[in-house]
C-alpha cells in the first residue's frame, strides 16, 4: 500500500507532467506554420517564417548586410551567434534586436538590415 505521503508525490508529479504537457501542446500550435527548425539563421520576409528567404551567413562577424527586402521575422538555431536587426539600410535606425541563438518569432517590425554578432 502507498502511503499518503508517497500519495501526495505521486499527485504531485502527476500534476507536473500535465502542466509541461500541456505547455508543450501550446508551444506547438504556436510554431505551426513556421518552416521546420534547422540549424543556421534565416530571415524571411513575411510574418511566421513566410515570403522570400534571406540566409544569414553566420561566421560573417559584425559586418553589416541590406537586405533587399525587408525582414519580418526570424528563425535561428546557433549556439555561437545572434543577429542584430536595425529599421534602417546600412545597420542605421532605432536601437538594434538582437535574437537569441535559439529564436523562432516574427520581429516587431520590418528590419531593413543586419549583423552576426558573438552570442552573449
């Protein structure tokens, strides 16, 4: 027989499990649409990984890139490197985002262009 403090874990740990569950069906609906997850960095052009496609070219430290189109969101798996996004051409404009080494999301707005930077 289970004792009731072996009962309480057990509940416990149940309830755990259906949360972390629970998260990860949610974080999987919210990724639907996006391409696949692969390793490097891309940019694309429309919202949730739609539209052209501009690969970025991770050992390329700190030199900044136009980008023909305007990036909408991003989509980085590097455990080395992030980007830099700027609003203006020539890695002008308001404060730069900066992405994670592991991010998937659209941007907060259109980013005219880039830089690899070294992960912090």
């Amino acid at each position: 027989m289970f004792t009731p403090r072996a009962k309480l874990r057990t509940a416990v740990a149940t309830t755990a499990m259906a949360a972390a569950l629970t998260g990860l069906g949610a974080g999987a609906a919210n990724a639907a649409g996006w391409p696949a997850l692969q390793a490097g960095a891309y940019l694309y052009s429309g919202t949730t990984g739609t539209g052209s496609v501009t690969t970025v070219d991770l050992g390329d430290l700190g030199t900044c890139h136009t980008l023909p189109t305007a990036a909408k969101s991003i989509q980085i798996a590097d455990g080395a490197a992030s980007v830099e996004l700027y609003s203006g051409a020539g890695c002008t404009g308001a404060t730069p985002w900066r992405s994670g080494t592991l991010t998937q999301t659209d941007l907060p707005w259109a980013m005219l262009s880039y830089r690899v930077v070294p992960a912090s």
